[in-house]
C-alpha cells in the first residue's frame, strides 16, 4: 500500500512525488516511456515572474528562491522584450504595465534581438528580470530527491481502471495494480480523463494546443545574448535556442488530449508575422513540434483535495507556466496533505483549490 500515487510523469507529477516522498511512500506513473514527454518536454522553458493570472504570478514569485538556488539553480540570465506594430499603443501599455517592462526607442530594439526591424515596430519594452529555465535539470532534481526518499518511478505505465476502495484507491495498469491512500492527478491534458476514471465528474479542464518552430538565423549572426521577443497581444514569440530560434504563433486551439503535432498553416501564419517584424524572411524551419497547454474553466492551476473524495488530489491546469511555478505549487500539495501551514496566504490557496468549481 502506497501513501501516494502519482498519475503523470511530467513536472507537475514529478515535483509533487519529490515534495511527498517525505511525507511517505510514492509511486509515479507515467503511460509513455519517459518523464516529461508531452507539454513539459516542449515549453519555451522561460521564467517571468510578472507573467500570467494574479494566482500564476504570486506562485511565480513564490517559486523564484528555489529556481534560483535550490541544488544550484536552474536559471539562467535571457531577458524579455516586448514589441508592437501600429494600432497596438493601447494593448502595448497595457501589457508593458502589468510585466513591469521599461520602454526603450524602437530603433534600439536591434541591440537585444538582432533581427527586428525598427521601422515596423513603433513601440518597444525591456526587462532584464527573465531567465531561462533548464527544464531537464529541474526535472531530474525533483526526480532524484523523489528516488533518494524511496519513491517509485515508472514508465510505460498507462493507467486504465481506477477504483475506490475501503482504505483508499487501486489503479490499474496493463501490468499490474496499485494501492494507496492518496491519488494525485497530475495527468496534464488528461486530468479530466483521470478524474472521470475515478468516479468523480470532469472540472472542465480544456487542453489548448501551441505549437512551435526551429528557424535558423542568418549567416554570421550570433542569437546567443539575445533576449524572448513577445508581440504585442502575444500575436507570436520569439527566444533564442542553442544557435538558432524557436518561433510560436502562440495560438490556443483547443483539442483533445493527446500526442500534439503542430498545424502548418497555423505555423506558416504565426511565422509570416513575425517576419512582419523582422529584416529577414523565414527560409526553412529546422524542426516543428506542439505540445498542449491545459487550462482550468478560470485559467488559473487547480492545487488540493477534492471536496468529493479528499484523497484525490488535484496537481492541473498548469497552462503554459508549469515549470516556473513548480516550487510553489507542489510545496503547497505537501502542506496541505501533512496539515502544515502553508507559505502562501490563504486567498490564494482558495484561488487555487478544486472547491471553486463545486461550491
């Protein structure tokens, strides 16, 4: 009998197995056959800590020690820009406010992302505080602690059948079953899938798609000092990424779960508008990819017992802030299951708690 069963192997289910593990034994499950395979193997792996919902940012800000330092840190200095063309002035100041970004003249813009045109950006902002995220080894810190308290890591796992019983849950997979007296659901674009498994109705959780390419920049450029480049209304971005750059349209399309592949013509549409941007076309892409981006009814994470069965536990709708709030949010699942007083105040464990959805 396990005290925690974890479903989902990415750095939701990851982080929590290692914050549990000192509270008893863990088990993780993770259906593919490695961590991190689906949403939190394709992030732009950036950490801004005015970024997102008010609940997102004080999880941000309260993540922000540990990236910095915890087994080393994980961050690393990038920066953040943010651009837009005419008729965005109002959206720009706006969202130049709420990421307390600095403007600077347009035609400086160059000097931090090589490739923008100053003639077709009549407004620009900066900020210095923005990292990048090495994700893997964020993931493999939590996984070591998890392993290094016992726990139980294992993929190829697909669960398929979970029932309620006397002391707790069993779950079932295609080789085996599992007790324990806690689930956590940290199954990503399949949590409402989980829950449904379980017994307990869906909270209405949609996975959104965003997909992403590899374009390289031209000869004799160097894109390493360069900082994200968001547009205005997040029309795409842009970050550098070991000697070339990633380039998101940014969309949200929802879809069902599953394993995401990016649209071409979304691709093709979100890379014409950056080329709007820039001083040089888009040739060729170096590689494509989508990942899914899943959202709560609110857009802000679901963290905590649910009221109809308080040993499932909620870990979901990271959205696309699952990384750089990991710290915060699976330090508060621990507390809450050991009944220590959290960190974080108490509005923002109730922003953040399934009760919302079943008051």
């Amino acid at each position: 009998m396990n005290d925690f069963l974890i479903i989902g192997g990415g750095i939701a289910g990851v982080s929590t197995a290692a914050r549990l593990s000192h509270l008893g034994s863990v088990t993780l499950l993770e259906r593919e056959t490695a961590l991190a395979y689906h949403a939190s193997g394709r992030s732009a792996a950036l950490f801004e800590q005015s970024y997102g919902k008010p609940s997102t940012v004080a999880l941000n800000m309260a993540s922000r020690d540990y990236h910095m330092t915890a087994n080393g840190g994980v961050l690393s200095p990038r920066g953040l820009m943010l651009v837009a063309a005419a008729g965005q002035e109002d959206a720009f100041a706006i969202e130049a406010r709420d990421m307390d970004l600095t403007e600077i003249a347009p035609a400086d813009a160059p000097q931090h992302f090589g490739l923008l045109n100053p003639a077709t950006i009549t407004r620009a902002a900066l900020s210095d505080h923005a990292w990048d995220i090495d994700t893997d080894r964020l993931i493999q810190n939590f996984a070591r602690e998890a392993r290094g308290n016992g726990a139980m890591i294992l993929t190829g796992k697909e669960v398929t059948a979970i029932t309620r019983t006397a002391t707790g849950w069993q779950v079932t997979t295609p080789t085996a079953t599992h007790d324990a007296r806690h689930i956590v659901n940290a199954a990503g674009a399949w949590v409402d899938v989980v829950a449904a498994l379980a017994g307990l109705a869906p909270l209405g959780f949609t996975p959104k798609r965003r997909s992403m390419a590899r374009i390289p920049v031209p000869a004799g450029m160097d894109p390493s000092g360069w900082v994200m480049v968001f547009a205005t209304g997040e029309a795409w971005y842009a970050k550098p990424d070991a000697g070339a750059l990633i380039v998101s349209p940014s969309e949200e399309d929802p879809a069902e779960p599953h394993d995401a592949f990016a649209d071409d013509m979304v691709l093709a549409e979100g890379l014409a508008r950056f080329e709007a941007h820039v001083t040089h076309p888009v040739t060729r892409m170096l590689a494509n990819w989508a990942g899914l981006r899943t959202f709560a009814p609110d857009r802000c994470l679901v963290i905590g017992p649910d009221p109809r069965a308080p040993t499932f536990l909620w870990c979901a709708g990271q959205g696309g802030y699952g990384f750089q709030t990991a710290p915060a949010y699976s330090a508060l699942l621990a507390d809450l299951v050991a009944g220590r007083a959290p960190m974080l105040d108490a509005d923002l464990i109730a922003a953040l708690s399934p009760e919302r959805f079943l008051s």
